[in-house]
C-alpha cells in the first residue's frame, strides 16, 4: 500500500499540522461525544423522574367517580400486549383522605392495590428508605418527607379520615422516596381491601388500571390502539398528559443536534482547509511521482489516506477525550450522571471517520487530475 | 541500426489556441534504437525539452506518434501511459526532483514500490545495487535533501534505473553541475549503458556536453534540423 505509506509519511513530515489537526478532530468529537450524552443521560433522567415510577397508561371509567371493571376483555387487550412490561398492570384503588395526628392535619392520595403490582409500576420495594414495605390489611407505606414532617417511623399507626367513613387506622409498613417533593409528601399506597369497603365497590370494580410499556415513548401509540379496542372506558397516556415535558425535550433534542452538526461541520472545514493546505504543498511531489508512473487513483488516494489517519487518530484521541470530560463531570455534585452509550459513541466515532474522508475529496481530486507535466516543467 | 526502441512520427506541439498559440514543435520524425547513447541538443526554448517531454509520455503531441517497440501510445489510457512511463523510461530531470520526504534509499526504490510487481527482497538488492553503482552506498540512510547537488544528480540517476529500463531520458542532467561532475556523471551514463544495455537520450543545450554522445539529434525553432553520429568520437 505505497498510498499509505507515502500519505503517512507526508503526516510524519509535517508534525505540527498533523497534530493540530488530530487535536481539531479530537475537540469536536470530543465535544460530540460528551454533549450527546449529556443530553441523552439528562432527557432519560428528566424522562425516569417524571414517569419512571408511576404509570405511563390508565385506564378509567368514562363516568368520573365510577369503578372500572377489570373484565376479560380488558385483561386481554393490556396484559396480552407485548409492549407492556411483564406483570406491570396493576388495579388499582385511589381515594383522598386526611391524615391527622390529632395537633395537625394533612391530605393524602391514596393509592391502593397489591404490593407485587405496584411494585410493578411504582418500584415500591426498590424506594424503600425505612422498614419493610407490606400492604397487608391496614397497612399504609408513605412518603419521605410525609414521614419526616410527621415523625413517623414504621410500626406507627396512622389516622385517616375518609369522607363519610369516619377515622380508620393503619400502620406504617415502609417509608420510600418517590422521586419527588410533591409526591414524598402526599402520596401514599395502602390497602386495597380498605379502600374497596370505603367505596362500597365490588372485588373486581377499581379506580383505574394502570400500566407501564416497556418503552415509555410508545406509550401514546399503544394507547391509541387500546382506545380502538375498548372504547367504553377512558384511557390516558403519559405523553398526551406532559405534552410540555415532551417539547422541552424534543427542543433539547433539536439544540443538541444542532450543537453537534455544527461541530462536525467545524471539523470537517478544518480537516478541508489543512488537506486541502498539504495538497497545494505536496503538489511537486505528487507530480514527481507521477512522471515516474503513479497513477492517478493512487495519487488522489494518497490524500484520502492522509484524511483517514487523521480522522481516525482524531476520533480515537476525541473518543477518550470525550470519556475523560464524562468522567470529570462525575465530579461535579449534580442530580444525575453521565451515562455513555456505546452505540452513540461508536455512531459519533464513524461520523468523524466519515466526515474527515468526505473533506478529503476536493484535494483528492485535485491531486488526482495534477498533471505532471506542470510539475516538470516548472522545475 | 540496433532493433528500433523508438519510433517519432511527424510529432507536433502547438501551445494555446487562436492567434496566442505557440508552435513548440513542428513534424519531428527519427527512430531511436534499442541501446543507443544519443543526445538532443538546441537552444533555450528551441522545443527540445518539449520533444523530451513527448517521448516520456508527460505530454501528448497535437499531431503526430510516439511508438514504443511497435507500439502507438496516442491510443493509450492515462493508467496505461503511466505504467510505460514506469516500466519502460527512466527520468533524469534538471533539478533532480527527489522527494524531500524519503530517505535516499527510498528515492532510489519508488519507481519499483510504484510498480509493485517486485518482492521487497528483491527491491532492496536492486536499490542497493543502483546505489552501489553510482558510489551512494554509504548515503542510503540520509534524507535526501541532506545531500550536495552531486550527489542528488547521482541519485535521480540511481532511481531512473531502479526498474531497468529501456531508456533513460535526462533533461540537461548536467546544466546544474560543476565540470567535474559533468564528466562523472557522463561516465556513468556510459558504464550504466555498456553494463546494462540502457538507451540514453540526453537534452542539453551544451555542444560539448553533447559531442560525448554517440549521436546529436539538432533541434531549432521545433524542427529537427540535422540528426548525425557524433564524428567527434570516431
């Protein structure tokens, strides 16, 4: 391969452009590469926060008030789905109450169901912060900062007070962190059965049904479907009811690209300007070696070699650049971390590559046409 | 005659078109042997360069061929007339033309690293015996540009008879050089040719640069005007 090994050589000659160059390449992919995950760990953060433990479907009655049934019909349209995640459609019971301590008083929405379907939906087990979550008869788990505010603890006994049902006990299981204030301080899950004796419902009539997909953003797409399939019930998704998070992070998304377009288009002029540089310097070179029979496909490749080991000594040296900035930004005290993708990375690799060989082809073609005479005549 | 090497036919050169063209060559015909030590000789700007150019293949007549052992190069592919400009000619040019880049082993082995038909092996005995024969042994290993004009002559020649060719053409090989090496370099032109069987064709504008070769090939105002053996060395 003399293309390579002349290109390498022209490189080697000339050290200090080589490697301003190799640094260029190395910023911008360095740059990519850190941006794009930043961005991607942040919307999966922002995205995790607000749905990752609450339910991307609902399913409701028409009439507000009245219980859902969780029919055969309804059983086969939302567990069948395979987009749902296994075993992550919970019914469910919701009610408020007032809890009191008898000095203070505080609203609480309850949420009542089986713990190993809200587990489900909720990660009940995984957000325990204190004592062992159990949503056995009379039992409650609540939030954080309810817990904190109130000083419960569990094995406390709480009171709620429902609407016309009077004061009713229950006993703290497990105190979770629900990922937010608002909800830490009036969310809290509670016996099912409690919450059905209260409404008068029967064992199959609930609130809502909820579920989680295994693709938050297709929740909206599956929900449509559903709506096709029972259309005697109410159905909600998570997109259609955060549709401001949903442009905040599309615009997020869109700025992102830009940011990262506008790099590469950075390094590709840079790789462009030094080809195109180098090409104009080798010029008598390249016309020596044609004289002598190199043909014209391999004088052109000499500088498209010349753009690949740059490109790839760029992307590589950005590569590792771009972990070492990810890897100071675990330093730095903020809510979420930086999480590279592979194939993010190996994408943002192969557009450097790419880019750098796309700005190869003007001095490319130029060499290739260089007639060689012009070099032997000018002497 | 030795077997013909090389054929001009009614060759021709006109620069630009219209009334700014420039007629550098004017129906130059002759036949070249295989073997043969010739020089061209002509004023500055006299077309000889131009008829040197045409005869390697750099440049393409207007009018007219150039054939190689019977063989026309008009019709030939660009890829083509660059694997016989490889293959068949050596270049000796004026400013030597290294490659500041590569060692001067390098130098000396690029026409058969273009060519890629040699093992590496058999490069590097060539290269060295190229480098052996024009006494650069013990300079293989210094970057060209290290070296005196000489010595950078001498090397261009090494490298125009790397791929051994059939001719070596040298476009006033001597114009940048003292007497001294004048002389030296036309005695290894010789050695080369009586060792080797390579055809010479030497431009020069120096009569008696060209009274060391076997024939004087005249050119003035783009014809060849006169075309004799040399009676200087009978």
């Amino acid at each position: 391969m003399l293309s390579v090994r002349i290109a390498a050589r022209f490189l080697r000659t000339s050290p200090v452009q080589s490697a301003l160059i190799v640094a260029g390449i190395a910023v911008g992919i360095a740059t990519q590469v850190f941006v794009g995950s930043l961005i991607t760990s942040l919307q999966a953060n922002l995205v995790d926060t607000t749905i990752g433990s609450s339910p991307h479907i609902t399913v409701k009655a028409r009439e507000d008030g009245e219980p859902v049934v969780l029919s055969e019909r309804v059983r086969s349209v939302m567990i069948a789905d395979e987009r749902v995640e296994p075993g992550a459609v919970a019914p469910v019971r919701t009610a408020s109450a007032l809890f009191t301590d008898g000095e203070s008083s505080a609203p609480l929405s309850l949420t009542g169901g089986r713990l190993v379907d809200l587990d489900r939906i909720y990660d009940l087990s995984g957000r325990t912060q204190a004592g062992t979550p159990g949503l056995g008869a009379g039992e409650i788990i609540i939030g954080v900062d309810f817990a904190r505010k109130y000083g419960l603890s569990p094995g406390d006994s709480v009171s709620l007070v429902f609407a016309g049902a009077g004061a009713t006990p229950a006993r703290v299981t497990a105190v979770v962190d629900l990922g937010s204030a608002a909800a830490n301080e009036r969310t809290a899950f509670i016996d099912s059965d409690l919450l059905r004796r209260i409404s008068g419902w029967s064992a199959d009539e609930h609130s809502a049904i909820q579920a989680q997909v295994r693709e938050p953003f297709d929740a909206a797409t599956v929900a449509a479907e559903w709506r096709a399939a029972l259309p005697d019930v109410l159905i909600s998704d998570w997109q259609a009811e955060n549709a401001d998070l949903l442009t905040a992070l599309q615009s997020q998304s869109a700025s992102s690209y830009m940011i990262q377009v506008f790099v590469l288009v950075a390094v590709a002029l840079g790789i462009a300007s030094t080809l195109a540089i180098s090409a104009v310097q080798k010029t008598r070179q390249i016309g020596i070696l044609k004289a002598m029979g190199l043909s014209d496909r391999r004088s052109g490749a000499i500088f498209l070699w010349q753009a690949a080991i740059l490109g790839v000594g760029g992307t590589a040296g950005g590569v590792g650049l771009g972990y070492a900035l990810i890897w100071g930004f675990s330093l730095v005290p903020v809510p979420f971390s930086i999480v590279p993708e592979p194939r993010f990375i190996a994408l943002s690799s192969a557009i450097g590559v790419l880019v750098a060989l796309l700005s190869s082809v003007i001095p490319t073609r130029k060499t290739s046409r260089l007639d060689p005479i012009e070099v032997i005549q000018s002497g | 005659m030795a077997d013909r090497l090389l054929i001009a036919e009614e060759l021709h050169r006109v620069y630009g078109s219209g009334e700014t063209s420039t007629r550098a060559l004017n129906g130059v015909s002759f036949e070249f042997g295989e073997g043969e030590f010739a020089a061209i000789i002509g004023q500055s700007g006299s077309g000889k360069s131009t008829l040197l150019n045409l005869l390697g293949l750099l440049d393409t007549p207007t009018s007219g061929t150039v054939r190689y052992r019977d063989r026309d190069t008009g019709s030939l592919s660009t890829r083509a007339r660059a694997e016989l400009r490889n293959g068949l000619i050596g270049f000796v040019f004026q400013f030597h033309h290294l490659l500041p880049e590569f060692t001067v082993f390098e130098n000396v082995a690029m026409p058969a690293l273009i060519s890629g038909a040699l093992p590496p092996g058999e490069i590097r005995r060539r290269a060295e015996e190229a480098l052996g024969l024009l006494g650069l042994a013990d300079v293989d290993a210094k970057n060209a540009n290290a070296l005196s004009g000489g010595q950078k002559q001498r090397v261009a020649i090494a490298r125009a008879l790397m791929n051994r060719p059939a001719l070596v053409l040298a476009d006033e090989p001597t114009g940048n050089l003292d007497t001294t090496n004048t002389e030296l370099v036309y005695e290894l032109f010789r050695k080369v040719r009586s060792e080797t069987g390579t055809a010479f064709l030497i431009v020069t504008h120096d009569r008696k640069v060209a009274q060391r070769t076997d024939r004087i090939l005249e050119v003035l105002d783009g014809e060849l005007v006169s075309d004799e053996r040399n009676r200087y060395l009978d």
